[in-house]
C-alpha cells in the first residue's frame, strides 16, 4: 500500500514538473519601467562583531510595494538582505513580489538615500527580465521610498 501510495505521489510530481517546463511564458516583449513606492518597512540588524556596524553585520529589511494610482492597499512586499563590508557598504539582493511575478536585484548600497542596483532576473512576467533598480528615499520616519525598474528583455 505506502509503495504504491509513493508510486503514485512520484508520477504527480513528475507530471508538475513536466507541465511547469513546458508551460509557455507570459513574457515581456519590450523594455519598460514599472514605479511604485515602498511602505511599512520592517527593519531587522544583525550585529555579528563588535559594537556598532562593522564588516559581517546584516540588514534584514522588510517592505511593503503600493501603486497608489491603482490601490491604495499594498500589492505586493519585498525582502532585502544587506552585508555590511565596511561601516557605511554594504552588498544586498532583494526580491520584489509583485502581483505578476517576482523580480531580483543586487548590488552595492553605501548611502540610503540614493542608489542603484542591478535587476538580475525574475519569474513570471519578468522571466529572465535584466535592468535596472533606483531607489530615492522620501521619508525616513515611517521609511518610504520610491522604486523605478527600468526593465530591459
């Protein structure tokens, strides 16, 4: 019985996997920009040395994605997880959950108030989409910023 039972689960899973690959893509056909802004940021620092920020230490950032144009509820959420390098550099990958897909970055950040990061890839509709990510803080207190991904195909 648990033998065919695991026969069974085997060939579901093989039949997933199969229709997923062979599935066609909702694609991006041309470069484009999407703008959002970010809001009810949850921060998280991980001191893994001495006091203060030194190489080692993590920033674990949390935030919620708006298009205010369309909603004003969240339409997605983004995870960001930074290494310090030095006191003030960092190097963070993030991901963008967005309601089509999902889009990854990384790159280097020293000053928050202004950077860029490269767009790495993605799922759904942004499959293996490249470009890139500018951030411009608006506000520090409740943390709001403002996203534009220049995406190229």
């Amino acid at each position: 019985m648990q033998r065919a039972l695991f026969l069974v689960a085997a060939l579901l899973g093989v039949a997933v996997v199969a229709g997923s690959v062979t599935r066609g893509s909702q694609a991006l056909t041309k470069p484009g920009t999407i703008r959002i802004t970010t809001g009810g940021v949850k921060q998280y620092v991980v001191n893994r040395g001495g006091p203060g920020r030194d190489a080692g230490d993590l920033l674990i950032v949390r935030q919620l994605l708006y298009n205010r144009g369309i909603t004003p509820r969240a339409i997605g959420h983004a995870d960001l997880v930074c290494t310090y390098t030095t006191r003030r550099a960092r190097q963070c990958t993030g991901t963008f959950f967005l309601p089509r897909g999902k889009i990854v970055v990384a790159g280097g950040v020293v000053f928050r108030q202004f950077y860029e990061l490269a767009i790495i890839g993605g799922t759904g509709l942004y499959n293996n989409v490249r470009g890139s990510m500018t951030v411009t803080l608006l506000a520090r207190s409740p943390m709001r910023e403002i996203l534009l991904f220049r995406l190229v195909v």
